[in-house]
DNA sequence: TTGTACGCGTTATCAT
DNA sequence: ATGATAACGCGTACAA
C-alpha cells in the first residue's frame, strides 16, 4: 500500500502538502495540486483510517450489540442502522450477544480497545450500574429497554403493546385470554405480561394466566400443548403470545390438534416479523417499527459522536396493531 | 483512557516493560510484573488496537459484503461469519450492498482505508476483474457464486440443486413444470435455471417455460398470476421457483385462486429459510445450509490472512432436498 | 531483567 | 504557498 509520503516523494512536495490535498485544507498551488492528484493516482493511494484514527481518536465505526442476527425480528434493525451509519460515513461492527451478558461484556471491551466511536445495545439484560462501568464516558444509545439513566434510549412502549393486543382479543369476542410470555429477565417480557395483565383486570372477570416460555417457536409449542394435555388448567379460547415466534409455536400446535384457529382460538403475536404475513392462517400481530427504529437509533447515536450533549433522548414508539386472521371469527 | 505510557509512570518502570507485560513477550521480573499488572487494573488500561493495527499492520476486523441483511437467507451466514469470527478474536464489518455494483465498491474502498484484514463478499454481481482490481491483494472469499480466479470460495451446486428441485416434482407426478427464475445477472439465478432445463430435457417432453423474476414476494406473486391470467400460456401443473421468498409469493397466488396447493400445484422453492415451515401448505424447498457456509468462509479467510496460500480452496456444498407439503399430493 | 529509541501513517503547528 | 516536525499509542530491536 503507498503511504502518503510515497505520494509526496512522487510529486516532489513534502507529506504536509500531500496532506493538505487530500483534506482540502489549507493553501496549495493549482501545479502543485494536480502534480499531487496525479501522483495519488498512479499509486492507487488510500489514506489510513488508522492513522488518522491514531491522531484525531475517531474511527467512524460504530458498534451494534444485538442478541442475535438469525432471529427474525432484528435483521430489519440492523439494517436501519447500517442504512443510517454508511450515509454518514460510519460502518457497524455486528456482535451477536445471544443475550449473554458476559458476551456483552467481552463485545464492549473489544469495542472500547478498537476506539469505535460509539455502541448501540440492543435489548441487553445486563444490571444498567455494569454497562455504564465499562462503556466509561462512550456515546451509547440503548434499544428495546425501557430505562436508560445515561445514554439515550429507543424502544417501543411494551405496556401499551400488550395492553393493546390483549384488549383486541376481547373486542374480537375471545373471553379466557392466556399470555405465553418470554422469559422474564426480558424487560420487554416483562413490560408485555403488564400490559397484558392490565387489560384482564380492565376488561374480564378471569384472573392473568401466564406461562413463562423462551421467545421460541418450539417455546411457544410446548407451551400451550402442556396446557392442552393439562387437564387441570384452565380453558382459554385465546392467546397473547410474547412474540411472534413463539405466536408461530401455537399456530402449529392448534393445527396438529385439529383446532381451529381463528375461529375456536384467537392467536395475537409481537414484533411484526415478516413471516407473520405468510402462516396460516396469517397472524394478528403488534408490529414494532424494526427498521426506523434502528435508523433513529443511529441517528441520535451519530449526532451524541458528534456534538455530546447532556440531554437525554428517550424516543418511544408504538406498536401498531395488525388484524389479521388468526384473531378473526368468520 | 490510559496509556501505556500512564501505566508504565504510575508502576515506575518503562513502556517496553508494561508491552511485555501485556503480551507477556521477553522477560519480566515477578514483581514488576505485579506492580504493573496492579497499575493496568487501577488506571483501567485498555491497550489501543489502533495504535497496534498501525504498528502490526493488522486490525483483527474482516469485512462482510451481503446484498441485504434484512432479507431472510443472510442472516443464517452472517451469523455463522461472524460466531467463527469473534471465535479468533476477529470482529465483522456488516455492509449491505442491496446487489448494486457501487455500493459493494463503495464499501471496499471503506474497507481497504480502514485496513481490514478480509473480506467475505456473498452474492456478487461486480465483474470479477473489477472485483480483483480493487481488492488488490487483499485476502477474500466469494460466497454463492460459482467461479473465482483468486480467493478462496464457497458456494453450492446451483446447477445440481435445480435439477434436484425440477426432478423431484417430476418424480412426484407434476407434468408440466415451469420456472420462475431469480434476475438473470445473478449467477445463482443462472445456475439453478440451467438445472431446471437439464431436468425438464431429461425427463419431460414439454420445452422449458422460464419466467424471469427478482427473488421477492411479490414477485414471485405477480409471476404467477401473469401466467394464470394469460389463456395463450402453456398449461402448467407445477412450478420451481429461484428461491423460497418467490414461491411463498407463488403460495399466495394460488390461494388467492382458490387453488389447492399439493392437489392442483405443485410447488418447490430454494434456500430453506425458516419460513418455508411454517407457510401453508408448508413448502418443499432446496435447504442451503446458511450457517455452515457462512462459518466455513469465515475459516477459510482467516486461514488466509493467517499464512497466506497460493491453493485455491473452492468449497461447494450441496443444497438438500427438504420434502414437505406443498409438493404433495394427498 | 529493564530501559531507550525508532517507526507505523497521518494531521496539525509552526516556520520559512 | 510550502516544508519540517512533533504527536497519536504501541511494539520491537537493541543497548544497558
């Protein structure tokens, strides 16, 4: 690779005129320009992003700690954040936590000791007081949590969400409304379950039904066939699940039984996956807005790199409910 | 952030002693070696990989070009891209090229400034001298994408998985097949509509009938309908599509016309994304093994860039035949 | 066993 | 308008 001097003994200038080309800074001669210009070019000339990271302590790259890339809801976020990112001249490293806080941990530290310029975290289950220990004074902003005392946050309003879900099932006619949540050291599992709690109370004589699952298909289908085959529960004639996959569990359960869906059983997801579109029959669902809100979440991360300020941005979006046919009586 | 300089003033002794320390290189007295290990923890060192890369050469940190994240095949790879990855230390770059050439030489300009140490590009459609042009002597992987004059690749047997596809819905009674290919300047869309015509000549009497598409949804959706809606078409009582996203398109067509799926249509798709279980009926599909290919271009680059070779390794997979509802008749 | 000094590629400050 | 040089943080010969 040539360096800048290489350029510089090419044209016969010094490296600091060679600097002052490609930065546009400063004063050069119109000769001397194109005589540096061309000699860049004969040489295929890259500057060093690690050289000039070395010297200015900025990097454009930034970090993205998700749970993990296969699991449908968070390719849509990535990819807003990347969109964001590249029109900004930034990359995004990818690291896949599988929700591990040790992972988290081991990601930050090699973040931190590549210089990246900032973090984004998405749905981490690490205690706030560790992250904040090791993220030091690094611009961060985190996703899918509900609390942030530093750093600026995205998420979607979980209550309302599940709130919202619960009391479709009701307006759709469904009576026993039972919630398969995900596992409840997720805030965002956590925050749905009240949601759907809140609405019980408001709106049925039942009592909350919840069972605890993964966030999984195969969760979601041992879940509600352990109730089936458990003749001690309850009947239910719905079913709020955590997140679509674990929706998509159920679907097939009822399918194998025989029940139908839709009609004998009400079936409401989370997230808005694009698959959700496509079972059968399609899933009623609560759609989270992936991709703007990675590209948001980038947006207030570059401009926190770029001018720090004190204030925090907690930006809440909501979830949007879709009607589909696995909650419709025909 | 502390330096190494910090470190070495605060346990009194010099830089190059605190350096041994840290990669534990050349000799260290025990208790030297205590007093600087005590001011690391106390000053909360973290050793600079910038300043390492310039001095090494070397950024632990590859490149991964993909079309599109977002779209349901990729992310299976780059998951398995980068858990080999973080295995060696090495992070990923996520850069969606969205299939157009500028992008991708966009993004490896970005990556050659930054001094990444490889790339893995899937899914190409750069002329490959171009591709080599750039690259310079950068050690790559090509993924999905069957020729490669330098650099190691990986892929799968395109032509095979086809002919695979078309044999099995011959074998399974459908007479008239037709195809609807992926954009014909992607060579994957090439290769498996080459397979198709193989099969169709070898065990049909019926010419070829290609519908040429884009590997989405709605188009794979629009396809059919055309062909149903236009009475000089060719009868046709089956149909491979160039990938899952296609004929889950297709799916939906013939659900929208009432047709039976399996009874009236056969229908196959290709790449076996974790889709394709749950559509109804669920849908037979070419299962490429996303994750293993993804891990295995990530092993070979890193052999690469860990002593480089002059063997060319090209690694084909095969895509397997996965059986299921949609191509069945009952 | 430990310290000194140079170099990695670049920017920025100061002279010229 | 241009050139010389220190500095960024670290590794590594080489000297002590």
């Amino acid at each position: 690779m040539a360096t800048i001097k290489d350029v510089a003994s090419k044209a016969g200038v010094a490296v600091s005129t060679v600097s002052r080309v490609i930065n546009s800074s400063g004063y050069v001669g119109e000769e001397t320009k194109k005589r540096v210009l061309n000699a860049m070019k004969e040489l295929r000339f890259r500057p060093s992003h690690i050289a000039r990271g070395l010297v200015s302590g900025k990097t454009y790259t930034i970090g993205l700690i998700i749970p993990d890339i296969a699991n449908p809801f968070f390719p849509e976020i990535a990819r807003g954040v990347e969109d964001e990112a590249i029109k900004n001249n930034f990359n995004v490293i990818l690291c896949n936590s599988d929700w591990k806080i040790d992972r988290e941990k081991m990601y930050l530290s090699l973040l931190l000791e590549k210089w990246c310029d900032g973090v984004i975290i998405v749905g981490s289950r690490s205690e706030e007081i560790d992250l904040l220990r090791t993220l030091g004074d690094l611009p961060f902003v985190s996703m899918d949590r509900d609390i942030s005392s530093a750093g600026h946050s995205v998420w979607v309003d979980n209550v309302l969400g599940g709130y919202t879900a619960t009391k479709h099932l009701y307006s759709m006619g469904y009576r026993h409304v039972i919630h398969i949540s995900g596992p409840l050291n997720a805030p965002s599992a956590v925050a749905r379950r009240k949601g759907y709690e809140l609405a019980v109370k408001e709106f049925a004589l039942q009592s909350p039904v919840v069972v605890e699952s993964d966030y999984r298909k195969s969760g979601g289908f041992t879940a509600v066939m352990s109730i089936l085959d458990d003749s001690s529960k309850e009947r239910f004639d719905a079913v709020f699940a955590g997140n679509d996959l674990m929706a998509i569990g159920v679907l097939h359960a009822a399918n194998d039984r025989g029940i139908c869906i839709g009609e004998e059983l009400g079936v409401i997801g989370y997230d808005g996956i694009p698959e959700s579109e496509d079972t059968f029959p399609s899933l009623t669902t609560m759609f989270q807005p992936g991709y703007e809100m990675g590209r948001r979440a980038c947006e207030l991360l570059l401009s926190e790199i770029a001018t720090p300020s004190s204030r925090l941005i907690k930006e809440v979006f909501k979830a949007e409910l879709k009607i589909r046919k696995s909650t419709k009586r025909s």
